[in-house]
C-alpha cells in the first residue's frame, strides 16, 4: 500500500499546541508538510491565559525529527488575527494547501445561567474562527487546485450532553458551514468535510474518573488517520462528516425517514398526531434519503 505524503503541502492547524491538534501536526509534518502550528496557549475553557510555549513545543518536536514548522499564537476568535495565520503561513512557506480548524473551548455551564456573552466568546471561537481562517485562506486553496479544509463538528452536535449548549450550538453550525463550503469548492478543486473526533484530552479533564477510565484507549493519533485521508490530495469525499474514535471511523449523515404523505388540504395536527410513529419510524425495510448526497459532487 502506497503512503500517503503530504510532500511540498502547507497546513494550518488552530489548536495545535495540545491534544487532537498536535497528532494532526506531527502526523502531517512526519509525512512531508510544512505545517504552522496554531495554538493561543490558554486552557481548555477559554477562560484566561496565553503563550507561545505550546505552540513552540511542537515546532520543536517536528523539526526535530527532521520536518519543517512554524508557531503561531494569534487567536483565532479575533478576525484579524484569524487571518494572520493564514498570511504567516503564506509569508513563511508560499502558499496554503490545507485547514484544519481544530481550536475551540468548551465550558460547561447550566444553560439558564449561560450568559449571552459566554455564548459569543465560544461561537468566536469556533465558528467564527473557522469562518475568517477558511476565507483568508480560501484564494490560496483555489489557486492551488487541490485545497483541502477539515471542520472539527462533535457528536454533542446532534446528541447533546447537557451543560454545553453553547458548545453544542456552535459545533452544529460548523457541519452547517461545511456542507455549503462543499458546494461552493467542488466548482474549484476544494474539497470541504467535517470530522466528528473522539479522543481522552484536555478538553475532557473534568469528566469523571469512569468516563476518563472508558476514554483512555481513544488516543490522538488515532484521530489523526483519519484527518489525514480528509486532507491528502486522494480525499474521496466532499461535504462529509467522518467521526473516528479510537480504532472506529464511520460516516455521520443527516436523512429524513419516508414518513407520510397525504393531500395538503387533508393534513391535520390530529392527523399528524395519531400517524407520528409512522413521522418518525425507520426501520429496515425504509429507505431513508439523504438530504443532500455529496458524494456525487466532483
């Protein structure tokens, strides 16, 4: 099997002093990239705190096994900021082939004591941060014709988990960026997907000891096969969402059951009441449609 190289590539990676964010580097670089490694250097809750050092770390980490990196602490919630990495990365390395937008915070607070400000701080972060770094970037992409983009969605996206509405709320709105980005690049060779990661990191320090103890075996690195296909020139996909966790990679996809269909001016809110389990119902003889099939886009 041929390896998969990354050879004469540059990519961003937000978020990658600590974590999912530095497998992805270190991954990309042992391959061939040269990566600008982005990390503001604050803990996971975004609460306080900056430094280079996380970032430098890994800088450090690659060049000593022989690849070539840079340190970016800019911080992505601050749109110019945001799209000084991109230039870092274009000043330093002459282009930019690959995005990952892997930085966010993730407090946890009761929703009725969330306030509106917590809530913009996180969506700057995560949505927003994605948003200015994909559009700064989005010219150097298309020139290259091969440009890749990676967004970090959750499961808590579709599953939520209580005490993470904000959390939740933004990552949602990334699958949503995703799928449109998708469209938009497959006329231009950018190819656009979601990942869905699983893995025991910083982000996780205040689960219970029982939760940290099942999460263990989800490492990193492991994540990182996966966001490696989604970025290499070969990526077969466009406008997907992948999770991987651990030794488990699977596609997540929106669909819509068959439910019912009935004349317009019969539709009742009792109708729809007493057929709602018929609304809902998948079951192995339904075929559930996608609502937008991506895979046969270019």
């Amino acid at each position: 099997m041929t390896q998969l190289r990354f050879d004469d590539r540059v990519a961003v990676v937000t978020g990658a002093g600590h974590g999912l964010g530095r497998a992805y580097a270190l991954l990309l670089a042992s391959r061939g990239a040269k990566v600008v490694v982005n990390d503001l250097g604050g803990p996971p809750d975004g609460s306080a705190g900056a430094s280079l050092a996380p970032a430098e770390e890994v800088v450090r980490e690659i060049e000593e096994s022989g690849g070539q990196a840079v340190a970016s602490g800019h911080d992505v919630s601050d749109e110019q900021s945001a799209r000084e990495i991109v230039q870092l990365a274009v000043d330093r390395f002459g282009g930019l082939d690959i995005v990952i937008n892997n930085a966010g915070t993730n407090p946890t607070v009761p929703f009725a004591d969330t306030p509106r400000l917590l809530f913009e701080k996180v969506l700057a972060v995560h949505l927003l941060g994605a948003w200015s770094i994909t559009q700064a970037a989005w010219p150097h992409l298309v020139a290259g014709g091969r440009g890749r983009v990676v967004n970090t969605c959750s499961a808590a996206m579709f599953q939520g988990h209580g005490l993470r509405a904000t959390y939740s709320a933004a990552k949602g709105a990334l699958y949503g960026l995703t799928r449109d980005l998708a469209v938009e690049g497959s006329d231009v060779g950018v190819k656009v997907n979601a990942l869905c990661p699983g893995a025991l990191t910083r982000m996780l320090n205040g689960s219970s000891a029982a939760t940290r103890e099942r999460l263990a075996p989800w490492k990193p690195e492991a994540v990182a096969n996966a966001v490696a296909v989604l970025v290499h020139d070969s990526c077969p996909v466009n406008g997907e969402t992948i999770e991987a966790r651990g030794g488990e990679v699977r596609r997540v996809y929106v669909a819509h059951t068959p439910g019912i269909e009935v004349a317009a001016e019969t539709l009742t809110p009792e109708l729809v009441s007493e057929r709602f389990d018929e609304i809902v119902a998948v079951g192995e003889k339904d075929v559930v449609e996608e609502l937008v099939d991506m895979r046969q886009r270019p």
